[in-house]
C-alpha cells in the first residue's frame, strides 16, 4: 500500500465515522435504530451501492465481528450494576441455557416445515437467531428506564447467551453428522465453567492490581482496564472456554470494583464500543448483496413471525416459569430479545465452513434482523409505558471518580451531584464524613470556592474529597447515603452500600 492510498484509505474511513455519527444523532432523534443506519451505509458503499465497493470475505468478517464483539461486551460489563443484576443472574442463565434450547428448536421446526430448508440449514438458523444481541440491548437500555429487574435479566442474558450459540452454530456447521444432544450439552457447559472461571479470576485479579498499583497517568487507566478484558477472553478461548462469557464477566467485575477514575474508564469503553459497532455493521453492510435479499424475504419474514411470535415468547415462559414474574414482564421481555449484529456475525460460520446453502441461510438471517428490529425498537418504549413498566432513570445515582494519591497515602474523590440527589441542600457539616476525610472544594457554576462548614450543596457542584487509605471506602460509603436519603440517611436505614456504575 503506497502513502497515497493509505491516505485515501484515511479519508474514507474518517468520513464514514463522521456520517455514522450524525446517524446516532438522526437515531435518538426519530427512534430508528442506529444499527439499521450503520448496515444502510455499509450497503450504500457495497455492491448494488454509490461506490459498488465488491466485499465478500466472510472468514475476515467473522475475525473483525469476534473483535467488535469483545469490544461491546467489555463496554457492557463495565457498565453493568452488579446490584441490579444480581437478583435477575438465575433468570438470565435459565434464558441462556434452557431458554436457548426451546428457541432454536421452535425457530429451526417453522424454517424447516414453512419455509422448506433442509434441517441442518434450519437449525443453524435456529441456533443464530436465537442470541440476542448485547449492542442492542444495551443501546436500548440506556434509551428506555425498565424496572430493575427487567433491565438485570435483559443485560445478563445478552451477555451470557451468545456462548451457548456459538458452541451450537459450530457444531451444526461442521461437516459431517451433527453431534447428539447429551454431547452438545456437555460440550456447553464446560465451556461456559471453564469461561466462567477465567473471566471472574481474571477480573478480581486485575482490579486488585489497579487498585494496588498507580499508575504514573490517569490515561492509562482506561487502556488497562481494555487490556485485562481482552486478556480474560484471549484466555477463555485459548483454553477451550467461553471467552464471550469470560470478557463480559471480567469487565463486571472491572465495572462494579471501584476503580481510580472510573468514569474515565467507562467513557473510553463506550467511545470504543461505539467505534467497534459502527465498523462492524458497516462491514455487514458491505458484506450482503442487496439484490439477493428479494428472493429470501418472505422466507426471513416467516421464520421471523416464529421466532418472535411463538419461539421467544415460550422460551420466556418456560425459562422464567419457577421465579413466578408477572405476565407483564414476560410479555415486555418477550419483545426485547432484540437481534442486531451477532446474529449477522455467526450467520457468516457456516459460510466459511463451506455448508450447502450458507449464503442463503446470511441472506434470511440478514432480512430477518433489519425487519424486525425495525418493528422492536421503536415500539419498545410504547409497549413499556402500555404495560405500565415504564420506569425512571437512576437520576440520584452519584458520580465518584477516585485518583490514588499513593505518596500521601489517600486518595482525591471528585464527586458529582446529580439533578434529582437528594444531596442537594445538605450543608457540608451536616455530611458527617469519617475523620481522615473532608471537603476541599466546590465548583459551581464554573466557579470553584473552599467550602465552610455551613455551605449548602447545591445540584451540580462538584466536590473534591481528599481521604486518607484507611476511612476512603467509609468516605464514599457515607456520601452515597446522603445522596440516596438526604440528611437524614443513617435514620432512614440508607446505607449507601449500592455501588452503581461509578465503580
């Protein structure tokens, strides 16, 4: 490659990202999902497209989707409340597992009697659309305030279930006799121990080392907390595990650990997840060719309404049928399996294999994702606020970022008051923070003062609390209480235990 085209190689990316960008922008603004945008400009510069760019390397597709795909979990698991997921980490592994099972049975039985493929094509079918996608789901979540539980059971099952597809659109991709059920069930459990171990062992050692070690810049940080997520998914899969499960694992526990300067952390995860999601369904947009879709698009449209209709609402039922949730929420969970790139990405597994018909199974599974994503969405919020699920956001969520001030044995917390924390009219003396720590500063309105005893916080400051080693967490601890139940907090019961996302 000569400088020039390297140049020109530049340009066009840089205006790719720029366009899809503004296609966030027209996204939020009309309710389209951005996905559908990034796969409309990859297949505006494909074939059949503007530009008539020819693509259709499948085996690099997959490599760069495995890639992204690491890149979106990691951001997910960062973000994830550890307090919110907990309770729903049983109904999520039962979607991911049983849950799996009953889908791609239902979805591969519509395809093979509705639609005519041949069974192996039917279940590979079955088994890829049946991993809901993390990008999606998470896109969404940040869209839509659902209760807690929902929200845990949603964001665990997209993170967990796309180890169990995998292991089964492979196994139904290999050539020759596709294995007995008892041998893919084991198979998928180890993988996923095995995964499991690597991705918690690799996470709390990562975090005792950041939080043990400072580093000489707070911009290294973030690139180290990548770097272990990578490392946990690297040593899943090189050890025959779930390195998907490993990655989103890690990154939890990164999310969920206190971290210095966690915010930081999670704004270079999400700048990186939004790079890996744009590349990435651009690259499916290159991948497909448009006039191919017309001939797969009432067979995608069929075995769509069985998925949706009947596969995804009885994999919710049966999965979640021993934790008696009301119907309300089966209902709304049923509805926000959403499927987006991942689905799309294992599509290309049996193309690289070389399985009869491969490129007819991507081009189904290609139609079905853009279509019904196109109709789950948008009316997601709707069906929400219909079933009267439409909760509130985490607005007295505080933001805390923590610097190590290893030399002087303390640490400086930058606290952000939200709009809605209960923080606000609270007088710094009537915070009670533990001896060792104390309130240096206040900015407000741009201005930044030494606070007195009698100052009244006010929503927006930001306050710089220095603590010493030993009273940091009991400093941190009791500022979250005030900002969940005022002044008041010990009496109310508030503990300020939750941890959040400020990590």
């Amino acid at each position: 490659m000569t400088v020039h085209q390297l140049n020109e190689l530049l340009l066009i990316c840089s205006l790719v990202l720029l366009i899809a960008v503004a296609a966030v922008r027209i996204s939020s603004r009309s309710g389209l999902p951005s996905l559908l945008l990034y796969l409309g400009i990859g297949i505006a510069i494909g074939q059949d497209g503007i530009f008539d760019v020819r693509f259709d390397d499948a085996r690099l597709t997959q490599v760069i989707g495995y890639a992204a795909l690491v890149v979106i979990l990691a951001e997910g698991g960062l973000s994830t409340k550890w307090k919110e997921i907990k309770p729903a980490l049983p109904a999520a592994v039962m979607l991911s597992t049983v849950g799996i099972a009953v889908s791609v049975g239902i979805t591969a039985a519509g395809a093979h009697y509705l639609v005519g493929l041949e069974w192996r094509q039917a279940l590979i079918i079955g088994a890829v659309v049946s991993s809901t996608d993390a990008a999606a789901v998470f896109s969404v979540l940040r869209k839509v305030p659902l209760p807690p539980r929902v929200a845990g059971v949603l964001e665990a099952e997209s993170g967990f279930n796309d180890a169990p597809v995998v292991i089964l659109v492979i196994a139904f991709s290999t050539a020759g006799p596709i294995d007995d059920w008892y041998v893919l069930i084991g198979k998928i459990a180890l993988e996923l121990a095995i995964g499991a171990a690597i991705g918690l062992a690799t996470g709390w050692l990562g975090a005792f080392g950041l939080r043990h070690v400072a580093l000489p810049a707070s911009g290294l940080y973030p690139i180290a907390v990548m770097a272990i997520a990578v490392v946990a998914y690297a040593a899943g899969a090189m050890a025959h595990g779930s390195g998907f499960l490993a990655v989103y694992l890690a990154a939890m526990i990164l999310g969920n650990a206190r971290l210095p300067h966690a915010p930081a952390n999670r704004g270079f995860a999400e700048g990186l997840g939004w790079i890996a999601q744009i590349g990435m369904f651009v690259l499916l947009g290159l991948l497909v060719t448009p006039h191919e879709l017309l001939k797969d698009f009432w067979p995608a449209i069929v075995v769509g309404l069985v998925l949706t209709m009947v596969a995804r609402p009885l994999e919710v039922f049966v999965s979640l049928l021993p934790f008696r949730i009301p119907w309300q929420e089966q209902v709304l969970m049923s509805w926000a399996g959403l499927r987006g790139a991942v689905p799309i990405i294992l599509a290309t597994i049996p193309m690289v294999y070389g399985i009869d018909g491969s490129r007819r199974v991507f081009n189904i599974v290609f139609v079905l994702v853009v279509v019904y994503t196109l109709v789950q969405g948008p009316t997601l919020p709707w069906l929400a606020r219909a079933l009267g699920l439409s909760g509130s956001a985490d607005a007295a969520d505080l933001g805390i970022e923590s610097a190590p001030l290893e030399r002087l044995r303390g640490h400086l917390l930058s606290v952000s008051v939200p709009q809605e924390s209960k923080m606000h009219g609270v007088e710094v003396a009537e915070l009670r923070l533990p001896a060792g720590s104390a309130v240096t500063l206040v900015v407000r309105e741009g201005k930044s003062f030494v606070p007195l005893p009698s100052t009244v916080l006010r929503r927006g400051d930001e306050l710089l609390v220095v603590a010493t080693d030993p009273v940091r967490d009991a400093a941190e601890r009791r500022l979250r209480a005030v900002a969940q139940g005022g002044k008041l907090a010990d009496w109310l019961g508030t503990s300020g235990n939750g941890r959040g996302r400020s990590g």
